[in-house]
C-alpha cells in the first residue's frame, strides 16, 4: 500500500462508516439519513468524502434506489467489522471506567497478601465480578520498584516515603504477645517487657520492618533480648509458639484464628512501648486522578493522600 493511499484510509471516519452500512441496509439515503437522524445533504456529502478516500465508487443511483457496486459489496464486511471493533472498543471502555470490567494489577507484601488482602479482595470481588485481579508479592521495596516501574497500578505495604509516590494509609497494625496455652505467662493478667527478656522470644523475617519495630521497642523499655530465634515467615513463627517453643511479638491480624481457636492466647504487655505498622496503599504520584477499577479498589480500602 503505498503511503498516499495509507494517509486517505487513517482519514475515514466513524460517521462515514456508519453512513455507508444504513445507506447499504436501507437502499435509500433519505431513509439512512432519517435513521440516522441528521440530513440527507449531510450523509450524501459523507458518502462522497468515504468515496473519494477510498478512490473508489460504493454506490450507484437508480430508480429503485442506492445500489452497491461490486467495490461497495466487496467494502461491507470489512465496514461491519471496523464499526464493531469500535463499538466493543468503546464498550469496553465504558466497563473500565465504571469498574464493571477491566484488569487491577496489585504488588502487595507477604504480610499484608496474607492476611488483610484476602477479605479485601473478597469484597471487591463481590462487588466487581468481571475485574480480573492480578497480585505479585515482595518486600515494600520491591513493590515500590513495581509501581515506579509501573508494571503494577496499585502497591500494598508499610509507609514508604518517596517523591514520585502518593500513599494512602488504610491500616494500623499492632503487634501483640502469644504464648501457647500451656506456657505461664497463659495465666497472668499482665507481663512486662522485662518478663520477656526471659524468655525465648521467636523473631520472624530480619528484612521485615516488625522485626525492627521489635529491636525498637526493647531499646526504648531499657531491656535486653537474651534469648531468641530467628525465623523467615510469620507462619513459621507462629508454628514454633504453638510447639512452645518460645513466646513472639506477631501481627494482631496474623494470630486472630489462631487466638479464637485457642491455639494461641494472647498476653497483656504492660508499661510497653507502642508496637505498630502503619500500612499504605501506594501510587506513581504521576498517575494521575484514579480512575475505573483502581479508583474502585482505592475507595474500598479508604484512607488519605499524604506526602
């Protein structure tokens, strides 16, 4: 094809499209033009410019009305096709920006897709059921790198500030003392920091921010870890406090089945330090006003831009 004859087909118009098809359905431009609701000067004057662009006659004129020619008959279902691929295009579209449809992509860390996504995601689910979600895994950040990069729409971890990101926190997470059932501090009212010291404490994941948080808190109460062990999951932590195998500072939404199983039972730590995470839903700053199924999922997660 050569490129003056490219030129003229990238100028073709919807309305021409749409003109042609009811002038050839109908047999008549008085009746296309009256379907189409504008004026029979209007749609023959579209039809003359489709002709001209295509370089080649589409209709002929006869008592009985408009009849194609051999081009014209040869156009329509190539026509039919160009307005349905706009049509669904548009459909589409619409379904995005409403969030009827579409694909959200989320990077989340292993914490937050464990344990708060899940029923995040269910209800999103229920009330988008055509969305489909994607989610990817990795420490804050690496999900950072993920929105920078823009392979994701909306990243889930703790706060991290960054001049190219909006944050949006949605969620407090407290770390709370368990215990196996079995272990003594299962029946006080109360223990302190300093009753931890003696004990194993179970630490999950050196890279995670509770594992600083923890180091953090013990600082601040003036006492000294001497016993611990190191794991890389919370799973795995919680796993070893069943076994009694030590006491741990884990994530309050981590340990509620177990608590309410019994399994586990939480301890009341007395004269401690505020122990939490601050958790955010994170955007490329750039991006622009939210919209479709991200401006649905950010609404459902609620919070607040901050700097």
């Amino acid at each position: 094809m050569d490129e003056a004859h490219s030129g003229r087909l990238n100028s073709i118009q919807l309305v021409q499209v749409e003109g042609f098809l009811e002038v050839a359905r109908l047999g008549s431009v008085s009746r296309a033009a009256e379907a189409l609701f504008i004026t029979q000067p209007t749609l023959t004057a579209r039809l003359h410019s489709l002709e001209r662009e295509l370089g080649a006659k589409l209709f002929q004129r006869t008592p009985r009305g408009m009849r194609l020619t051999e081009a014209g008959r040869a156009w329509v279902p190539f026509a039919e096709r160009a307005l349905r691929a706009l049509v669904d295009g548009r459909d589409a579209l619409e379904q995005t920006m409403s969030a009827s449809a579409g694909h959200l992509m989320i990077a989340s860390a292993p914490a937050v897709s464990t344990y708060l996504l899940p029923s995040l995601l269910e209800r999103f689910v229920a009330a988008h059921p055509r969305v489909e979600v994607s989610v990817r895994t990795g420490h804050s950040e690496d999900i950072v790198a993920l929105v920078l990069r823009d392979e994701v729409q909306v990243g889930l971890g703790r706060v991290i500030h960054h001049p190219d990101l909006e944050l949006r926190p949605f969620h407090k997470e407290e770390l709370v003392l368990v215990c196996a059932p079995d272990h003594p501090f299962a029946r006080r009212r109360h223990v302190t920091m300093g009753d931890v010291t003696g004990e194993k404490l179970i630490m999950f994941d050196r890279t995670s921010s509770y594992y600083d948080i923890t180091h953090a808190a013990f600082l601040s109460a003036r006492v000294r870890l001497r016993r611990f062990m190191e794991l890389d999951s919370i799973e795995a932590a919680k796993k070893m406090v069943e076994r009694s195998l030590g006491v741990a500072l884990l994530p309050r939404t981590a340990v509620a089945r177990e608590v309410e199983a019994g399994t586990l039972r939480r301890v009341t730590l007395r004269g401690a330090p505020p122990m939490h995470n601050s958790i955010a839903a994170f955007r490329r700053r750039d991006a622009g006003k939210p919209e479709g199924v991200e401006a649905a999922f950010l609404a459902l997660l609620g919070g607040k831009d901050v700097a």
